[in-house]
C-alpha cells in the first residue's frame, strides 16, 4: 500500500465506486455493525412474502446476499443510478429478480397495493406516501436506515460546523411514517463507530458515500485532506460516528 500523501490519493481516485462493495477498504477502514444483522432478518422476510420491492437497491449486493433461495415469486428491485442499474442487472436477473430504473425522488411505477414486502438498505431519499400506497393492507416496510448526525465528524472535518439536525432523525421519520399511515412495529436505533487508517480510505469513501461532503472532490479539498493525512500519520487512525435505525412498519388492514 503506498503512504505518501500523493500517492495516496492517486491510489483512491482510480478505484471504481460503481455497486455498494467497500471490500476494498479492509485492512484500511473498520465499520462498526449494528447488532441485529440486517441481511439476515431480511432473508427471512423474503422467505415468507409472495411480491416484493427493493428500493435504492445500488448494485443489489445487499439483496443477492440474502440468498436467491428467499425469494419470493415476484420480486422487483429500484436503482436510479445508472452504473448500478447495469451492476444490479447483471447480478439480480439470473437470479429471477427484476430490476427497474427509477430516479430516487419520482414516484414509484406500480400500481397501489402491488406489494406485501417493501424492504430498503441505507436509501438516500424516502418517500413514506409511495411506500404506504404500494404496499398491501398488512403488508410490511422492512429496512435499515442512517440515522441522523452519520460520520458528523468527517463532515464538519472538511466543510466546518454544520447545522444541527439532517432530517434522518430516527423519531422524525417514524412521525413521517405513521403520518402516511404506516403503523410502528419497531424502530431500533444504534450509534456505531467508523475509524480510517489512511487518507485514501477516507477519499475513497467521500467518493462512494457522496452525500458526508456533497461537494467533494480531492482538488477542492486538497488542503484539508493533507490535514487529515497528518493527522493520521500522528493519531495512526481518524474516528467518527454512524447512526443506523431498523424499521419494520406495517399498513393497516381497511377496516
């Protein structure tokens, strides 16, 4: 692994950042896991729905690794960016899941009540009506979060003090849930831990996880990145902080 700051960067910026894999940041990065192990509770919910709907499904890793063998008879993914469109294609349709390309903020292309199972991990943007409207009577939103104030530290890092308040806020997205008229079943929320060893880890990751530093490029943060770079050098790793809520979300029944 190269060490000089230059090098570094060089490194971070030739990597693919296409799907969701941060397979190459082991041994450069460690993220903490919430303890309810998301992929595996989903698997279960999969194995007992007959339609489900992946939201922000980026390259379908998370959802291929539930195991094919869970899925139910019709299962749709949504993805909006188009690289993980092509990645999620390739890796979900032979293993009988369609994918649907579908920009985060339009409305869902579906009919209402065309799904007993919505499930999402990490979705950049959340439509709470969509959701409720495509959903069944009894059916079931399942997905993990970020909750709010996540990797805080890396932001305000780079760009100064931020306001307070992003609007991931665990207890306001379950008012806004409920106020689409999904009922709470639970909404569990961990503070989880993010460390960095190196400068191009954390560049690598800015590029990936695009909404820490919304404007980020090496150019524009060069100065700060070689901040960081020292800093690492010193300290030997740079921490920050993760919020994750797991919601599972009913609709009701008419009545």
């Amino acid at each position: 692994m190269p060490s000089s700051f230059e090098d570094l960067l060089e490194e971070a910026v030739r990597v693919p950042t296409d799907g969701w894999d941060f397979s190459w940041l082991e041994g450069r990065a460690t993220e903490e896991r919430p303890s309810w192990g998301y992929q595996r509770l989903l698997a279960g919910k999969l194995a007992s729905a007959t339609a489900a709907l992946d939201l922000q499904t980026g390259g379908g890793e998370v959802l291929a690794g539930a195991g094919a063998e869970h899925f139910p008879p019709t299962l749709v993914a949504t993805e909006g960016w188009a690289p993980n469109v092509a990645k999620a294609t390739g890796l979900l349709h032979p293993l009988g899941a369609v994918v649907v390309a579908v920009a985060e903020d339009a409305p869902l292309p579906f009919a209402d009540g065309a799904f007993d199972l919505v499930t999402s991990r990490h979705p950049a943007r959340v439509h709470w009506t969509e959701i409720a409207r495509v959903l069944r009577p009894g059916g079931t939103y399942f997905a993990q979060h970020v909750g709010g104030g996540t990797n805080v530290e890396i932001s305000e890092y780079l760009m100064g003090p931020l306001q307070a308040g992003d609007g991931r806020d665990h207890e306001a997205e379950a008012e806004r849930a409920q106020e689409a008229g999904l009922e709470i079943i639970q909404c569990r929320n961990e503070r989880l831990k993010l460390e960095f060893f190196d400068v191009g880890a954390m560049v690598f990751f800015l590029r990936k996880v695009i909404w820490t530093v919304p404007d980020f490029s090496v150019e524009r943060y060069r100065h700060r990145l070689k901040d960081l770079h020292d800093q690492i050098e010193e300290d030997g790793v740079f921490r920050s902080s993760m919020s994750r809520t797991l919601f599972e979300l009913r609709k009701p029944h008419i009545a």
